[in-house]
C-alpha cells in the first residue's frame, strides 16, 4: 500500500511540473501551424474566456501596417491575445509558402522569448501576461521564394494550474512578397561589366535609367553618367544594379564591389 501512494505521488508530482512549465511557455511546437504538434487549445479547454488572436506587422520603427515584404528587410510582429482572463500565453512563427522556416525570428519582447524545435524559429511567452502583449522581430531572407504566413496560438487562462477553464485560440495573416522591391526576382545581366568591380561599372548601352541597391534594399547614392556607374566611393560588398532599357526592358545586377 505505500508503495501505491509512493507512485501515486510522483505522477501527481509529475503532472504539476508539467503543468507549471506551461506558464513559462511549452517547449514544443502549439503554434497551430500546418505540422505543429496542435495549439494551445489542443490541451486547454473547458473555459469561457472568449479568447481572440490578433496579429499586426510594421516595418521595423515604423508605426504603419503592412501586408507586403521586402527581402532582407526587419519587422515587428505585434500580438494581442484577448480574452476574459488574467492570465495569457502564446506561441508564433513565420513559414514560407512549403510550410518551412524562413527568415530570422528574434528580439522577443519583456515577457516572451524565441525556441528552436520543429525546425522551425518560434516566439513564445516566458512568463504569463494581464495585457496579452507580445512583440517580436522576423528580418526576411535576402533571397525569398514567396509569400511568408506568420501563425499565431494564444491562450487565456484561469490561473488554476490545471488545463481545465481555460480557452485557446488561433489566427494567422499573410504577407506577400513585394515584387517592386530592389532585390526581389534577382538576375545577374552579363552585359553590366566588370563584375566584380572596383572603380567603373558599364551598364548596357541602351539603358535609361538606372539605381543602385545595398543588399539590404537602401538606394546608394554613386554618380550614374553615359552608361557608366561610378562605384569607387562604395564600401566592399555585394550590390544590385536595377536599370531600365530604351526598349522598355527592366534588369537586375548583382554585382560585387572590390
């Protein structure tokens, strides 16, 4: 018979610290995504919290909201979990469109904190919050294949350690990729030579129009005359040349400054 209560107690042990490593988020994917474990309503439910999902994207410093991306480009990705409760939790992540990880998640707010499981970057609460608000930035690869999902599981809990009156819920926005973007759609053209160069790029000799690119997406500013470019004030690196033709023709370079 001690025995039996020996077991009995460290499963009920057992359970608690499962229970209570929730509130500091859960180390598995709950983000609700096509090939996560669930969501967090998967093992919270029960409750009458009224829990909504409400996810918004600005440009990093900025304040306007977006539904496009640029490559090589930071965002924040602002969260709102609501609900009846006090007591909230949520897990996020950025795909791509076959569903795999893209970009680089980081810079989690007070209160929250980025995972790697499921090969896939993951914000999550670290600790529970009475606002249900959550920040975090997601920088997008410099060389996208298309439209990114950003999916979101929240949580509003009743604060009694169990999983039983609480409510999940999810939701998900999607922003396309910005084909006007500097280094979308990236094509190296031959006839733009020497590359790499050091001092004079020669353009195609019947281009219009031309402007160089960082390959962060930021307009430089070198002095552009008779199809030629004037590169030596540039710092080393790669750059992206995008031009117009006479015949209407636009172009992108990649070219590497020495």
């Amino acid at each position: 018979m001690k025995k039996y209560y020996f077991l009995s107690g460290m499963a009920f042990v057992g359970l608690a610290v499962v229970l209570m490593s929730s509130s500091s988020g859960r180390p598995d994917d709950r983000t609700g995504a096509p090939g996560a474990v669930g969501n967090c309503g998967s093992c919270h439910s029960g409750g009458l919290q009224l829990t909504t999902v409400t996810i918004g994207v600005t440009e990093k410093g900025q304040t306007t909201p977006v539904t496009k991306y640029q490559p090589g480009k930071t965002y924040t990705v602002g969260l709102l979990i609501g609900g009846l409760s006090t007591t909230k939790g949520f897990q996020s992540t950025v795909l791509d469109a076959s569903n795999n990880k893209t970009g680089t998640t980081s810079n989690a707010s007070a209160g929250a904190k980025i995972i790697s499981t499921n090969g896939r970057d993951i914000a999550s609460h670290s600790t529970p919050s009475s606002t249900g608000i959550w920040s975090y930035d997601w920088t997008a690869p410099a060389n996208p294949t298309g439209n990114v999902t950003i999916y979101t599981a929240g949580m509003a809990a009743n604060g009694n350690g169990g999983d039983n009156g609480d409510k999940g819920a999810t939701g998900n926005i999607t922003l396309t990729l910005d084909n006007s973007s500097a280094t979308s759609g990236i094509s190296v053209d031959l006839s733009v030579y020497p590359n790499p160069c050091s001092n004079e790029l020669i353009l195609p000799a019947n281009t219009t129009s031309a402007n160089v690119y960082s390959a962060d997406g930021k307009l430089q500013n070198p002095i552009i005359s008779e199809n030629k470019i004037n590169v030596s004030g540039l710092s080393a690196g790669f750059y992206y040349v995008k031009g117009q033709t006479s015949a209407g023709q636009t172009f992108t370079s990649k070219i590497q400054k020495i």
